[in-house]
C-alpha cells in the first residue's frame, strides 16, 4: 500500500494537543500517528487522502491556543518501519493478574501507554477470559490481542485494514512467543469484512474512532454469542449517547463506563437469547 505522511507542528507542542489531533485525523481518513519533538506525524492511504478534510481540522481545531502547520510527502514503503526499528524498544505492558508481556510500539496508540489502551486492558481483565475467545478489531500492534492470550483465551482473531499494522502485529504475537503456526491467533488484514471469515466469539474488541465504530457495530454484534462482550474505545465522553444509543439498538446492552482524560471505554454485552 501507498502512503502519504503529514507532518504536523504544534505550537506549543503538548500530549493533550497531539492526542486531539490524531483523533480528529482519524475521523479525516488518516490511520496512523507517531508523536515527535514537533507535533505529530501522521500516514494516510494515498487513495484515501482528501487535503480540504485534512485542512479543515487545521482550521478548526478545538483548542484555541494551539497553532498548526502541517507538510504533505510521500513515505517512502519500507522507510516508516526502519525508522521505528533504529529508534525505539520493546517496552514491557504488565496484567493485573501479573503476567507481562512485550511490545514494539510502531504506533503512538499501541504502546500500551495511550489512555484508550490502559482503559481496554483494565476493562478486559475485568472479564472472564480464560478458555474463550476474542476477535481484536483493528488490532494496531497487537497489544489487546496478546493481552487477551495472556489472561486465558484459547484464540484470537485479529484484523486491521493497515499493512504496516498488521506486520508490527504478527512480530508482536512471534516475540510473545505466539504464532499462527501454533495456533491460537489468526491475523489477517482488511476491514470489518474481516469479520466473514471469524466464528461467532465470547468477546470482541475495538479501539477504533468513533465513526469507524459506528459504521461497524453491527458486524460486531453480527459476531459475539448471546451473553458476549464488546469493549470499545478511542471516542471522547460527547461520543457516548451516539454510541450506547447504537448499541441498544443491537442488543447490546452497557455494563461498565470508564474515563481517563478526555477518552472514554465502553463495556456492553450482548443481550441473552431466550
């Protein structure tokens, strides 16, 4: 896949400027971000890339002290990820129930560190994982998925529609010592179409944007068994009546909220059938 990389500065530059920005360039098409000393770096699929949306973000951006420039280039195909290689390490991501396992974060939200994530593995370790199994919708690096082997689930099924994701995906569940070869993960890249070739599964998860999320609900709840969970993050707290109201809808009823900053994580669970 091509791509394109927007370089973002922010003036000044912080977390919080960066965090709203890539999840509003996530709503703008673009699918992964790398923070810097600057700003932030962003990659969108050329095919997908529409600057007059990219601009729009620019000029209404929500926080009124922060100034945005941004440049447009093509990224070269192998270039992102020996960047990632020369300049960063596997770092460790601890389980409530003391196990930890190990990640090289090639995306800003699948370090372990970003909020939405802390909330996912909080909500998953909150559940009954053991000897069930899991679908990671846009899986990123992977830790969700790993997470959930970690806690006891026989299989998990893994997608994301990003090659670079996906790659980063299966080098995380190989260093955990987790292979398709010996079973237990499946990963395979695509959309939520993905989701044809998956068995209807005890829990699902998506730390996606809230679009992405909306648009794709139903194919989750197509895919969890009577009882099943679904968590959900990547959305701020303005984002939640859209998304629980949605989910009703589905049968999917709220069991838990949690919040961290601005982002929220949702834990619904499919209604029971009679």
């Amino acid at each position: 896949m091509k791509y394109f990389e927007l370089s973002f500065v922010l003036t000044p530059n912080n977390e919080a400027a960066a965090d709203v920005l890539a999840a509003l360039l996530a709503e703008a098409g673009c699918d992964t971000f790398v923070p810097n000393d600057e700003g932030l770096t962003a990659y969108v699929l050329r095919d997908s890339y529409d600057e007059a949306s990219v601009r729009a973000v620019v000029d209404a951006f929500p926080l009124p002290d922060t100034a945005i420039t941004f440049t447009c280039t093509e990224a070269p195909d192998e270039n992102w990820n020996a960047t990632w290689e020369a300049e960063h390490f596997f770092e460790p991501i601890a389980l409530p129930n003391g196990k930890s396992f190990k990640i090289e974060p090639r995306q800003a939200f699948g370090s372990g560190e970003h909020a939405t994530t802390r909330m996912m593995i909080a909500l998953l370790a909150s559940l009954d994982v053991q000897h069930r199994t899991v679908i990671d919708a846009g899986c990123g690096t992977g830790v969700l998925g790993i997470a959930a082997i970690e806690l006891g689930a026989s299989h998990v099924y893994a997608y994301d529609i990003d090659e670079w994701s996906v790659r980063n995906a299966e080098d995380n569940f190989r260093l955990n010592g987790y292979t398709p070869e010996g079973g237990g993960v499946s990963i395979m890249q695509g959309d939520a179409g993905c989701l044809d070739a998956c068995p209807a599964v005890d829990i699902l998860m998506a730390n996606i944007n809230r679009n992405i999320l909306l648009a794709d609900l139903p194919a989750f709840a197509s895919r969890l068994k009577p009882g099943g969970e679904l968590l959900l993050s990547g959305f701020y707290e303005a984002d939640i009546d859209l998304l629980t109201s949605k989910a009703a809808s589905l049968g999917l009823h709220l069991q838990q909220s949690l919040a961290d900053g601005d982002w929220c994580a949702l834990l619904f669970q499919k209604k029971l059938l009679k």
